[in-house]
C-alpha cells in the first residue's frame, strides 16, 4: 500500500484524513488480503509515473480519489 500511493504521488496524511482514517484502514487490509500481489508488484515496477491506479486494484476507487483531491487542491491553491 505505501508503495503504490507514493507511485501515485499522493501524501499518505490525505489517506490518513480520508473519512477519519476508516478508510486507509480498510484500504490496508484489503491489500493485505489481495490475490493480486504479483501483479500489483509488477505494476510497480513498470510504471514509474502512473496517471491513475491499476484497473485491477481493488483498492483503485479509494485511490483515485486521493489522487484526484491532491490534483485538484493543487490546480485551485497552487499547494503541493
């Protein structure tokens, strides 16, 4: 999971807030329990820059979002 959201370039503080920290704890524990660790781990590793999460991450909707919500706060404050 640390992996994959510093990829995405998303701070882990933003998970952490996210719907007071529920959601980074179930986030977590379905990484923790996903039958696709092989292909996430090469995901990783081939995509240096990614725009949006792997379509096969059960845990892309959450993480688009966060991903989503830094770029748009970025584009409107100028914060990064």
């Amino acid at each position: 999971m640390n992996r994959m959201i510093a990829t995405l370039k998303i701070k882990m503080i933003d998970a952490v807030r996210k719907d007071r920290g529920e959601a980074i704890v179930s986030a977590r524990n379905i990484c923790f329990h996903c039958a696709d660790k092989r292909a996430c781990g090469s995901w990783l590793k081939a995509n240096k820059n990614p725009s949006a999460p792997p379509h096969f991450c059960p845990n892309s909707t959450f993480l688009e979002q966060l991903r989503v919500t830094a770029h748009e706060r970025k584009n409107t404050h100028g914060w990064q």
